[in-house]
C-alpha cells in the first residue's frame, strides 16, 4: 500500500517559472515580480528584503507566492492598491505562503493586507497583523477560499466592521490549523460562505483583548465548528461566542449547523452565550461532545440539540491560566463522548486532528470512548514522514525547515518541544500542497496501523 501511496504523492505538476525576490535577485520587491509573471509562475520573496510600501494587484492567474530564507514582511506602510488593500488579488487560483503582511490602512477602513476578488485562494503559514482587515474576501460564486496553519492578530479598525479576517458568499471556506486573536473590536471570524468548514483552529481573547464574536457566522450556511479551542476574554466586546444566522439579508439556503467536540471557555465575568442562534433559523443546532465552561446559556436555540456536552465547572484543564486546554487524568470529559456522525450532506464530523500552539497540528486518536473537547487524553499522533523521523506536522506548514537555515523546532502534544531534523529528499523542492497531501497520507495511514493494532 506504501508504494501505491507514494505514487499518488510523486504526481507532478506542469512546469512554470520561478522568480525571485530580494536583495541580489532579478527583481528588488514582490509588486515587481507579479507585473513580470505569467499565469501559473512560482514567486520567491527572499526574507532578507525590505519590502515596505510595496503594494499591488494582478489580475494573472494560478500564481503562488512563497516566503523564502524565513518569512519575509510586507509592510504596506500607509500605501494601498486601489485604495483596498496591499495586495488585490483579482486572479482566480492563487496560492500565498510564509508571508508576513501588516500596516493595511485605507481611508474607508477596511484595509486589508489581502483583499480576495478572483476565485479560489489558498494561504498557508502567513502571519496578517495590525491591518484594518486581515483577509477580506468579496462575493465570488464557484469560490473556495482555504486558510491553513495561519496567524491573524490585532486586525481591526476598532469600528466594529472590521476583523481578523472577513470572508463574504463564496462557495466554501476551509479555516483550519490557525491561531485567531485580539481582534481590534471586529470579530476573530466573520464568513458569509455557503459552506464553513472551521476545524482544529484556536480562536480566543485572552487577558486584553477586545473582540466581539469569536466566529459570525452572519448567513448562516452549512457551517462545521469541530475540534476548536475558542475562549472569550473579559474585556470582549459582545457576551456571544458563536453567532450564527443575525443578519437576514443575504442569508444562504442552507442552515444547518454543527458543533462539535470543541472546548469553549468564556472568561466573562458577566457571563454570555456560547452559541446564539437567530429565531429565523429553523433547522436545529447540532451541539455534540464540547465543553462549555463559564458562566452563561449554551445555546438560545431551544430546539438544539445538544449531546454528550459537558457544562460542569472542574473539567480539569492541564493549564487554564496559560489557555492549556488539555485533559488530566481523571477529568469528567475523558471516555464520556459519543459519535459524532455525519452532517445531513454525508460529512464526517469525527475530530481527526487536534490543534497545537501556535498555529500547528497533530493527529488525534481515541483512547477507547472519544473523549469530550478539543483534546484526547494521551490522543495525539505526531504526523510523521511515514516513520523516518524527517518532517512533523508540528513545523507549521508552508514554512520549510530547509528554509529556516538551522533546522526546526515545533511543539509537539502538551507543549513538548519536538526537535524537527532537515526534511527528506521526499520534501526537497516540494510545494506546500504536495506536503499536505503526504502528511495527510500519513495521517491516515497512522491511524489504520493504530486501529489494526488495538483490534490486534
């Protein structure tokens, strides 16, 4: 079966030219290199380069852009492209990874550090701070919009419009693996897609921040909320964690929602709403294996229905204080889940992964019943190179040890520091897609030898 895998992950794509950026390459700043691409060109942004002011859109599709040498900023500076953004993305299948963009300020107040108008983009490993919005995607039918292993912090104009990040009707968007915080007023989340699939993220305000919602769900929407750490700090600026379905205009057809085996915990002194649901919506919430921990009403939906969830006040949490949600031994929410099953379209809503800090992933595996949470006690699977010790998932995606000049260090399960070698042969050159796709690979394929082995 490896080898069969292995071909599948060997699959090449067409070629296409690469351009490098920075100090001693062809072209001193990124804008330059995008006016000089053609579609489907690769665009490497040296982290050694001074790139402030540098704004620009483009209209060329299939280009993907990709920090190099460590993660280079882009620090807008006060500048914009058409008055949105520091990059206006109007091409369709644009892939961004490892960059930093920050200082996204224009005069409406809705400066983004990528604004999305094309179909279809993926960032992968990028950090978006001090912008008026993170990403701020417009309506785009056909859309699929996919954010992995990312960090979105301090984004806000501070007016309440606003966010971390804020994605209008498109098709689907995949948020997963990435670390949301201290959103300047707006929302940590907001999307408007048909389909929101929010998976092994962490969202939360902590001590200082000022958030409103830590995910909108506005729309409504076939929305999946699973295995996500989301905690409300003290000073948010709205008592909701999770809010779906307030705004009626635009609303999508669908409206079915699903939670699950997520660790919600509102530090609220006030108390609030863990999941507020609109009168409008009809179809019933699925509430499924969460812990629901501070004071306040789980749901305003009375028709929800709510499974397995743990609402106690001692779920024993290895390190609250530190926003370490993982389980002790002997804490109520361990063995005490149910399956999850499916959403009504035939999606698995089984927690497959689990998140680690910051903006990172591992596997996650249940230790006889699933436990209830964001976490399996003794659960998590590093996501290996297939057992050759070259490549953990704990390295956040997109960025490439081979890149880093000295090798990396992630943090493995309960905060480990797991010492990462230089990457195989295998991942030498390879894109972030294709790294994804074997880790996933691997993934899977861990999970069988486990299941095989305890049936053993």
């Amino acid at each position: 079966m490896r080898g069969s895998l292995m071909i599948l992950f060997f699959c090449s794509t067409a070629s296409a030219a690469t351009l490098q950026v920075g100090p001693g390459k062809t072209y001193a700043a990124p804008c330059a290199a995008i006016a000089a691409a053609a579609a489907g060109d690769r665009i490497e942004i040296d982290a050694a380069g001074t790139y402030s002011g540098d704004v620009c859109g483009w209209t060329k599709n299939g280009l993907t852009i990709v920090g190099v040498n460590g993660r280079p900023k882009i620090d807008a500076n006060g500048m914009s492209s058409g008055g949105k953004a520091t990059w206006v993305v109007s091409g369709d299948d644009t892939t961004i990874e490892n960059v930093e963009m920050t200082g996204a300020t224009v005069a409406d107040a809705n400066g983004a550090g990528i604004r999305q108008e094309g179909k279809n983009l993926t960032v992968r490993g990028c950090y978006f701070h001090d912008n008026q919005d993170g990403i701020l995607a417009g309506d785009a039918a056909g859309s699929t919009i996919l954010i992995e292993a990312s960090e979105f912090a301090h984004n806000g104009a501070g007016d309440g419009q606003s966010h971390n990040l804020y994605i209008n009707h498109v098709d689907k968007l995949i948020f997963r693996w990435n670390y949301s915080h201290h959103a300047n007023v707006g929302h940590l989340l907001k999307t408007r897609a048909l389909v929101s699939d929010i998976r092994y993220n962490r969202l939360s305000d902590e001590a200082d921040g000022t958030a409103s919602y830590e995910i909108n769900v506005p729309n409504a929407g076939t929305t999946m909320i699973v295995g996500n750490v989301i905690e409300q700090g003290p000073m948010t600026m709205n008592s909701a964690i999770i809010d779906y379905g307030s705004e009626p205009t635009g609303f999508n057809p669908t409206q079915d929602l699903y939670v699950v085996n997520n660790t919600i915990v509102n530090d609220r002194p006030a108390g609030g709403t863990f999941v507020q649901v609109a009168a409008m919506v009809t179809t019933p919430a699925i509430l499924t294996n969460n812990i629901f921990v501070g004071g306040g009403t789980v749901s305003t939906q009375a028709a929800a229905v709510q499974t397995a969830n743990y609402t106690g006040t001692t779920p024993m949490f290895a390190a609250p204080a530190m926003f370490d949600y993982h389980l002790l031994a002997g804490s109520p929410c361990v063995d005490a889940g149910q399956d999850p099953g499916m959403t009504s379209g035939g999606v698995s809503l089984a927690p497959l992964m689990e998140y680690v800090h910051p903006a990172m992933v591992e596997g996650r595996m249940s230790i006889g019943t699933i436990d209830i949470g964001a976490y399996e006690l003794g659960g998590g699977v590093p996501l290996v190179d297939g057992g050759d010790a070259t490549m953990d998932l704990a390295v956040p995606l997109g960025i490439d040890p081979i890149d880093a000049g000295d090798g990396a260090t992630g943090v493995g399960a309960h905060g480990c520091g797991c010492a990462v070698g230089a990457p195989s042969d295998q991942f030498t050159g390879r894109s972030g897609d294709q790294k994804f796709s074997f880790l996933l690979i691997s993934l899977i394929s861990l999970l069988i030898l486990r299941r095989e082995t305890k049936r053993a």
